[in-house]
C-alpha cells in the first residue's frame, strides 16, 4: 500500500490499469483487480475522467461548484478540505485536514483509523474557531456531503461547494499539501503507530503554516 501511496503522489494521473504495469515492473506479483481494491480502500483515483471512489451520501442533496473564474484575493474566501490515507506497518490511517487557499495556512487536521464522519467535525470545528470562510470547497465523499457536515457549514453562514465528479484537480491545494507532508516528512520518518505520526504531525504542521517557504506565495511561509 505505501508503494501505491507514494507513487500516487508522483504520478497522480495512474488509475489502476497503469498502477498495475509500474507495480509489475517493479516486480511485484499484482493483478489489476487487488491493485483497483487497494486504490479504491486508500481512496485514490487518477487526476482524469473515470471511476470516481469518493462516494456521496445516498440522501445528500447536490451543491454546485462555486470556483469556476473565482479569483482568489484574500484568506478566509475559500477554504478546503480533503482527506488522504496514511500507511502503517500494521493497518493505515486517515489524516482530514481543512485549508485557507489563498494562503495554503493548515487551519485544523485530525487523524483516524475510519474514515466517519465525526473526525471531519471536528477539524471543522476547530478551523471555525479561527474565522469563517465565505465558500468551503470540497470533493463529493459522504463525509463531507452528509447533513451534519452540510448543517454545521449552514449554520455558520458558509456557502457549500462540490467538485465535480472525476475532477480530482478542483482541490489542487490541498493535494500538494498531501504530497509535501508525505515526501517532507511522513516517508522520511517511517512511523510505527498512529500515536507517532500524531506526534510528528504536531511538530511538523506548525513548521509548514509557519516556516516552510511556498513557491506560490514568493517564497514567504502561510
């Protein structure tokens, strides 16, 4: 799985058919149907039209996307969230984090062993602690289109968007922000329990919002 993992994150446009050739060059045994399983249980999916493995809640009503043309000109405009599989030795994790896209600044993130709605809640709550956006951007997962997160957004005043299926780039930021923790820091270490990569995280996230510098924004830190 940390194959697929990070080599997800180098080639982001691999769905399963193509994961299942580098794998099989590189020596592994796979077929394409355990490798589609895998992907579909990390929650991967190529960055192209095609099977999308962010399932919407059955009931949940339909958003539209609201960033098509929207040009960015200030934090707390949009933010964003998302969702990415960490794994473990033994299991995986999942780390939600909610980001300010004008400025790349991680407003809140909390880890889990299932991917339910309640963790997302409460980096969502943490992140409204700090501000409220005008518009919160995210992919089409039932986590996120349930009405407990939709409610909590509606009662703060924040107006909901949805990407649209099979477009994995609508919420770029927030994917680079995934890459750059993995490469910078998580693969480096190889943690061994959630209760070490919590720990890492807390060291590692606040160097990010704080002291990394980001191309995007001159060089300057979040």
């Amino acid at each position: 799985m940390r194959l697929i993992d990070a080599q997800s994150l180098r080639t982001p446009f691999y769905g399963s058919r193509r994961m299942t050739h580098w794998l099989q060059s590189q020596g592994y045994p796979v077929n394409r149907k355990r490798v589609q399983r895998l992907m579909a249980q990390m929650g991967l999916q190529a960055t192209v039209p095609g099977p999308h493995t962010s399932r919407s809640h059955p009931q949940s009503p339909v958003y539209p996307y609201l960033l098509r043309d929207l040009r960015l000109s200030h934090s707390h405009l949009v933010w964003c969230a998302d969702i990415t599989y960490i794994p473990m030795p033994r299991g995986f994790l999942y780390l939600m984090a909610v980001l300010d896209w004008y400025s790349r600044y991680v407003l809140a993130w909390t880890l889990s062993n299932t991917l339910d709605t309640d963790f997302c809640l409460q980096a969502l709550e943490a992140a409204l602690s700090q501000g409220t956006p005008v518009i919160f951007n995210t992919d089409q997962g039932a986590q996120f289109t349930r009405h407990e997160w939709t409610q909590r957004l509606k009662r703060a005043g924040v107006l909901i968007s949805l990407d649209g299926r099979g477009r994995a780039l609508d919420n770029v930021f927030v994917e680079r922000l995934w890459r750059t923790i993995k490469y910078e820091h998580l693969y480096l270490y190889g943690y061994e329990t959630p209760a070490e990569v919590e720990q890492g995280l807390q060291r590692y996230i606040p160097f990010y919002n704080e002291q990394r510098p980001h191309s995007a924004l001159d060089q300057q830190p979040p």
